[in-house]
C-alpha cells in the first residue's frame, strides 16, 4: 500500500520551454542543425529558436544581443570575427547567460592534426565552387526526372527510387540531390505496366521504397483531406494498398533490387542508408 500511495504522488515530467539563440555570419544552417539534434535529445526541451543569421557588422550584432537580453536563454554561434566573438562572449558573460562557440572544440582538433591555420573565411563551406554546381545540377536532375518524367534520361543517374505513391520518392531525391547525387524516382501504378528503359536500368542504383500498409493509407488519406478532394476508395483502401506492396516488393526481388522500408524512416534516416549502399557499390 504505501508503495503505491508513493507512486501516485509521482508528478508527471512537464514540457519546458526555453529560448535558443543562434548567432552566425553565414546562414546559420549549421547552427540549426546542431540545435536541433542536441535538443532532439531532451524528451520535454522545447526550443524556442532565435535564429540571428548573417551578423557582418557591429550594428547587426547589437541587434541580436538586444534579443538575447530580452529573451534569455542559451546562446550557440559561429562567428568568425574575432572582434564581434569577443564582443558576444563578454556581454553575455555580463547578462549571465552561457554562450558557446559550437564548431571552437572541433576546428582546434582539426588544427593540430593538420598542423595547419584555419582559414578565416565566413561561409567557407558554402563556396561557389565545383561542388556547389554539382549540387545544382543534380537538384535540376531530381526536378526533370521526378515521377517518371524523363525516364529515357535516368540512365544518365547515380541513384533510381522506385516504390507506390507516398513512400516518400520525391523528397528523398531532393534531399539526395543536395548532397550531390543525380537522383530520379518512378512511381509503380496499378494496372501500369512498367517500362523496358525502367527493368534494364545499368549505370544507377536502382533502389525500392517499401512502407507498412497502414502508414500508406494514413498518408494518401491526409494528403487527399488536406487538397480538399473526394476519397478515391481504392486509393485508400488498406487491401488494395496492401495488394500494391505485395507486387512492389515482388517487383524489386525479381530485378535483386536493394530494398528500403521507409515505415518508421525520416527523409535523412533513409538517406543515409541510400547513400551507404551507394558507396558500396561503387567503392567511393
């Protein structure tokens, strides 16, 4: 008795909310990411983001630190100007808030196993170099092959998404395509056949996107509510949609097509494990 009179007086984890603050001379993506993924870790943080991106001149800064006093919180940031770093770091020791400086620990470890300076450009990885180009051109590719379109050029790319509607095609070539793959998807459709330029794809990954019934039905039916539009019933319904995964996945095992369940996969998840079977085919 008096155990359980003990676990009824247990209180329940509330939700807190707090104020982040992200102060960069470039985009500030970077600064997003890590937020993020630090926060992501805390089940009941709540972040309220600041997000102060392109801070190049004093005023800029004076800007952002008028914020950080009104909203107190945490600040992270990546600056490079030794001047506006200083001038961060001392007022918010004089506020009493912490403030790091979130890639100081990493580029010092990377300086001394190089033995080499570091360069004091802002926005560095962001240079318009051949990189970035290549990122372009394959965004383009993901845009000009998106399901189906162009299916004579997907020869042409390094990955091939194939799967039934909703399982997550489209976004995941783009994600790719900013990492730099050329990426093209097509959708299976019941009753359509699938074209020979498909089934006797060479030079590309080709991989197939599978997800559990029930998320595909959760999916279609959102997505019909949300365009406003009458239920198709087939579209939506779990059998049929069942019967549609059924032949997707004999169709992958047939062409020894590397398989991918999407069901409990975030874009970036998925990815990951495209880009890893990538690598290992080519050896990159």
């Amino acid at each position: 008795m008096k155990q359980t009179q003990k676990q009824e007086n247990i209180e329940p984890i509330r939700d807190i909310y707090f104020h982040v603050h992200l102060v960069s001379d470039s985009t500030g993506e970077t600064l997003v990411g890590t937020s993020r993924a630090c926060c992501a870790q805390y089940q009941h943080a709540n972040a309220v983001e600041h997000l102060h991106a392109l801070v190049r001149s004093e005023q800029q800064l004076e800007k952002a630190l008028a914020s950080i006093k009104g909203f107190p919180g945490i600040v992270l940031y990546t600056l490079v100007n030794p001047k506006r770093r200083k001038r961060l770091e001392e007022k918010c020791m004089e506020l009493n808030i912490p403030v790091v400086s979130i890639l100081d620990p990493a580029l010092a470890t990377l300086g001394r196993y190089l033995g080499a300076p570091m360069s004091s450009e802002i926005g560095a990885q962001r240079t318009m170099d051949v990189e970035y180009f290549s990122r372009i051109g394959a965004l383009d590719f993901a845009m000009s092959h998106d399901d189906g379109q162009n299916i004579e050029g997907l020869e042409g790319a390094d990955i091939v998404l194939i799967g039934i509607s909703r399982t997550s095609k489209t976004p995941t070539c783009i994600y790719l395509a900013n990492r730099g793959f050329k990426t093209g998807n097509f959708p299976l459709v019941v009753g359509a056949q699938i074209p020979q330029q498909i089934l006797s794809l060479k030079s590309p990954l080709v991989i197939g996107l599978t997800s559990s019934p029930d998320r595909i039905v959760q999916i279609r039916r959102n997505r019909i509510t949300s365009l406003g539009e009458k239920p198709n019933t087939q579209y939506i319904d779990k059998q049929m949609v069942r019967a549609e995964m059924t032949a997707a996945k004999r169709l992958f095992n047939k062409n020894a097509w590397p398989i991918i369940d999407v069901t409990r996969r975030s874009i970036e998840e998925t990815a990951a494990r495209i880009i890893n079977l990538y690598q290992e085919r080519t050896g990159l």
